[in-house]
C-alpha cells in the first residue's frame, strides 16, 4: 500500500473570538507540535 506524500495541511476551526497572541500560538504549536507528529506517522508508511 502506498501513501502518497502529503503536500499541504488546512487548519480550519469555529469558535468565539480569540485573542490574536492566542490565535498566533494556537498556529505555532500547530506547525511546531502536530505537523512533525503527522509527518513522522506517514514517514513510516511511505515507499
């Protein structure tokens, strides 16, 4: 089974308004903490 390689990741989420210095953490911690996590599950998987 081939996983293909992933190109682009949305982040997408409804809520009450939110502080932009949270709104910016919020996508930091995104790209710093669950992008590699993601990346490292495929990376096994892909041929």
């Amino acid at each position: 089974m081939q996983i293909p390689g992933i190109q682009r990741s949305d982040m997408q989420y409804f809520s009450r308004p939110v502080r932009h210095a949270d709104l910016k953490a919020s996508i930091r911690l995104y790209g710093e903490r669950v992008m590699p996590m993601v990346q490292d599950m495929f990376a096994d998987k892909a041929t």
